[in-house]
C-alpha cells in the first residue's frame, strides 16, 4: 500500500463527494457527471486512490433488468478519515484563521 | 458495437497495461449506460487513461525519455549531415560531418546505455565543447562567428540532453519509491 500523499483539486472534489454519503456504492458515470471529472482523470485517480487502501470496490448487479453488474466505489475508514483531513486543510487553504481555530 | 467510440475504447484496452485489466472491464461496463452522444468522449478519456498507465511507470517514463532523446539526437545527425550534403556550410562541411557523427554517436549511446548512457554523452560534449572554447580563448586559433555560435547552440542542446536525461531518471526513481 502507498503512503496517502495531500491531494490534488480533483482528488478532493471526488473525495468530498463519496464523503456526502460515506456508506453508499458510487459508480464512474454517475462520479463523472456529479464532480465534473472526465473519465480520462477519473479512473487513473479512483485506482490510486484503491491502491492506496482509501477505496474499497466490488461488482455490483445493475438495477436495471438485463444489464451486466458495474464496478461500484466507496471509501473505506482510512479512506474517510483521508477526506476528512484533506477537507480540512482545504477550508484552512482557504482561510487561515479558521483553519488555526479548526486545528 | 462498431461505433466510433467502441474503436477508441477498444485502443484504450489494446493500449493499457493488463495489471489493470480490472479498470478497463469496469470502463467497459460503465460504456453501457452512458448515452450515446457522451460514449465517445468517455471512451476518449479511458483512451487518455490507459495511456496514462503505460508511461507512468518507471520503466514507462525511463522508455519514453529514452525514445524522445534518441529521437532528438539522431534527427539532429540527419539534419547536419543532410544541410552538409546539400552545401550548406561551404568550407565548414568537415566540421559539420563531424557534429553530425557526433549527434549520431549520442543517439547511438542512449539507445545502447538509455538515460545513463545520454548523461554520460552530454557531459562528455560540454567537456569537450569548453575544452574548445578554452583553446580560442587561449589564442589557439580564432574562430569564425558561425562557429562561436555553433558552440554556444552546442551547450544549449547538450544541457537539455542532459536536463531530459536526468529528470527522466529522477522521475522514475520517484515513481519507483513511491510505489
């Protein structure tokens, strides 16, 4: 496992956005569509984001009838503690007087 | 599925590297529920993805460095030795010969020793090139404007040979240590 390094703009958003819902299984398309990422970042940073023990995903049966299972994602606990924390240096990124009083 | 957007994808899997053969069959998946006017823009960007991928691994980013500096070498020997055939440089012609060997033997070396190979040449041409330098100023002989700035284009290829060279080794050591 790879050592969790701070996170790109991108990588934040996508984090930001499993956080909304920590135990609910997210799919690519829907992913690219809500956070704006295009597949060409998105995969490569859902895989690093795997491979660093943040994701956890599993094959998942389609709701609807007759289409294959699609590869679902949600973090795990490092993965949501990771969020957290990278979500936090963002608001004190952005204000530093906050983020003093946040940490 | 023979639309355009399945042939992009299909390079994207054709491309990628099969350790991550899981993100491709997910893509593919993924492919299926997209509506068609968004498909070929998805599959472009697992196209980007796979790409992605294959460079940027060690041996990727130490291969693709290798490949641009031979490439840029040995364009430099064919277009000096084409400009001298061709009668260019007048008097200069054996000169320039000799720099198109050179570019060649650089070519040659990163090709046969890859990245460590390039360094060793391009330090060894700046050597060379200030030993040179050295002897005009030392009144050796007095070189014509064209050569004086020949030398100094000399420097300025070899150290982003040599710049190249060296960030593509670090870049793939980085990627080594962080895996």
């Amino acid at each position: 496992m790879v050592r969790p390094r701070n996170a790109s703009a991108q990588t934040r958003l996508l984090l930001a956005r499993f956080a909304d819902q920590p135990q609910a299984w997210q799919y690519g398309y829907e992913l690219s569509r809500a956070t704006g990422i295009g597949s060409g970042t998105l995969y490569p940073t859902l895989a690093r984001l795997s491979d660093q023990g943040l994701l956890e995903s599993e094959w998942r049966p389609s709701l609807h009838p007759g289409r294959p299972p699609r590869h679902a994602y949600r973090l795990t606990t490092a993965g949501i503690e990771f969020a957290r924390t990278q979500s936090m240096k963002a608001v004190a990124a952005s204000n530093p007087r906050t983020g003093e009083a946040l940490t | 599925m023979t639309d355009l957007a399945t042939l992009v994808f299909r390079s994207a899997i054709r491309i990628g590297p099969a350790d991550r053969d899981v993100w491709f069959r997910a893509m593919q998946t993924e492919l299926e529920f997209i509506p068609a006017p968004q498909r070929l823009r998805f599959a472009s960007g697992c196209l980007a993805a796979a790409l992605v991928w294959r460079i940027w691994t060690p041996d990727g980013v130490r291969r693709a460095s290798q490949g641009g500096l031979v490439a840029a070498s040995a364009s430099l020997a064919a277009l000096v030795t084409i400009l001298t055939l061709l009668g260019s440089f007048g008097p200069l012609a054996p000169m320039m010969i000799g720099l198109g060997v050179f570019y060649a033997a650089g070519a040659v070396a990163t090709a046969r020793w890859g990245l460590r190979g390039m360094c060793a040449f391009a330090l060894g041409g700046i050597a060379l090139n200030t030993i040179i330098v050295t002897a005009w100023t030392g009144g050796f002989m007095e070189p014509s404007r064209f050569v004086r700035a020949l030398s100094v284009e000399a420097y300025l290829i070899l150290a982003t040979f040599l710049g190249v060279a060296a960030l593509g080794r670090a870049l793939a050591r980085r990627l080594e240590h962080g895996r």
